[in-house]
C-alpha cells in the first residue's frame, strides 16, 4: 500500500491540474488540452515508475520473474487499498481527458485504466525483485477498483459509489516499527491496522425523487483490521523483545459521508481541493462490528 499512496499522490500533483479547469466545456477536442493531458499522464507514468524504481526497489536484490501467493496477508487490508490506488487513479485520469474534449467512451476506457496499466507495471517489478513477486491477488484488486470506476462511468455516467480512504493511529505500531512505521507519517503510509477504506454511496443518485437526500449526502460502508504486528501472524516477540499476544481481527463500519464534487464553486482552485480531498472519508459518527469486541459506538470516527 506505501507504493500504491506514493504513485497515486505523484499522479494527482502530475494529473490533478485539469481538475482546476472549466470540465463542463467538452463538446469537441481541444487538441492543446489533449496533448497537454497526454503528456502529463506520460510523465507520471514514467516519472512515477522510474523514481519508484530508484527510491523503492534499487536498493533491494533482483532475481527472476517469479509468483508470490500473499492473499492471507494483512488479512486482505492491502488488497483493498490495491482497489482503492486503481479506482483513484482511473478517475483523475478520465476527468483530464473529459476536459481535453475526448469522448465520454474513449476517456473513460484510456482514463479508467490508466491506473490498472500503472499498477500492472509496478507488480511486474515486484515479480523480478527477491524481497517480493508478482501477486495475482493484487492484480485482481487492481481489476476490480477500475471495474467500479468503469462500469459506473460507462452505465450511469457518474460515481454513484466511491471508493475512500481513512486514517486512525493504531497502537500496534509501537511494537514493530521497522514494519509498521516509527513516526506518524511513516505508520500512515505503512500501518494497515490505522487503515480503513470504504464504500461512499450516494443515495440521491439512486432515488427517482431528487428531494429525499441532499445531493451531498452519502452513506458509507467501511473495512478495516486491527491486532497485526506481522504480514501473515503476529511474532511472540521482536528483536529479543516479547510482545503482546493480540487477536488479528476483522472490522466492519457503518456511517455518513460527504460527496465533496457535489460542492458548486465557480473557485477553480477550490474545485481542485474538493476533488482531491474527496478521496478521504470525511468523520463522522460511526458503527463498528467486529468478532472481538461485538458492536460498537464511535463518536466520530476518522
């Protein structure tokens, strides 16, 4: 998932200048925006796979192509953010080209796997690294998040479910830093336990009434985990230390959200900040079920 969040931020900062422009102004091509959109997007890509290539994979041993099996790993917390890194990237990607004036069909099919291209890539560079390999697993999420983007592009010409991101210290980095993070802004890229990623959906846009829920309105259904200090099972103890024993649990969310594109501002630099933040579930109250602890009740929950 660090790999993922790294390349998904380098394509927004790279991409994410078409979202401050007038989108609505796609009736014809505008080849200067076609061109600029395309190189953008081929600077990201090969900006973003050549510097994780020297800042990731560089230091670390090369060997032959080769296959690793991790589903069970993180108990699946990482493959859902696979979901989440190909769903956003696909959309930042398709609004570029919606704005260059490319068709609704072609931008969504270019934009929308952009993403999975991009990830593919970065799992074939896993494949040929020792400490890694190429995982089917999460070539199937990558698939799957861009499935999501592009089937509700292609059938309701809109994102009537999206795919979000929150973040919460978990007290289980403390005990294996060196794989969960030492400090805050390392745990947030690397701690699956402070990781939860969700299903925003927008009941308005399902309701042939559009006065029953306000536009901006979403329910939002959650998944996270918590109790790991390990990839696969928890170590009884790290570098000579003993560590707590914690149960590896599954956790299930229940809340509100914001769609923050439903927004109107005529504020070009405000639109932008909206569209990248409405990756991040905003709080709010929530409910939690997991096997543990049964339900519980979060004032607010981030």
């Amino acid at each position: 998932m660090l790999k993922n969040l790294l390349i998904l931020l380098f394509a927004f900062s790279i991409l994410g200048v078409s979202f401050g422009q007038d989108q609505q102004d796609t009736t014809q091509i505008r080849k200067g925006r076609l061109i600029g959109v395309s190189a953008l997007a081929g600077t990201a890509y090969i900006g973003g796979i050549t510097g994780l290539y020297y800042l990731w994979y560089k230091d670390y041993d090369q060997s032959k192509f080769h296959l690793i099996n991790d589903n069970k790993a993180w108990l699946q917390v990482d493959k859902v953010g696979h979901s989440f890194s190909a769903y956003q990237m696909g959309r930042v990607a398709f609004t570029g080209f919606r704005w260059a004036g490319l068709d609704e069909k072609k931008s969504v099919w270019i934009g929308g796997t952009y993403g999975f291209v991009f990830l593919t890539t970065v799992e074939v560079f896993d494949g040929l690294s020792t400490n890694w390999g190429f995982s089917w697993g999460d070539v199937i999420a990558n698939a799957a998040g861009t499935g999501l983007f592009i089937g509700q592009q292609l059938g309701w010409k809109e994102q009537r479910i999206q795919v979000k991101f929150s973040y919460s210290p978990s007290k289980y980095a403390q005990y294996n830093p060196d794989l969960l993070g030492s400090k805050h802004t390392e745990r947030f890229l690397k701690d699956y336990n402070a990781q939860t990623y969700w299903l925003s959906i927008n009941p308005q846009s399902f309701s042939s009434s559009r006065k029953i829920f306000p536009k901006w309105l979403n329910f939002a259904v959650g998944y996270g985990a918590k109790g790991m200090t390990g990839t696969y099972y928890n170590p009884e103890e790290i570098d000579g230390e003993t560590i707590p024993c914690f149960n590896r649990t599954r956790q299930f969310y229940l809340s509100l959200d914001l769609d923050l594109t439903k927004i109107k501002t005529r504020s070009e630099f405000l639109r932008l900040v909206l569209e990248v933040a409405n990756m991040v579930k905003i709080p709010f109250p929530t409910l939690e079920y997991n096997s543990e602890d049964g339900v519980e009740f979060h004032a607010i929950y981030f």
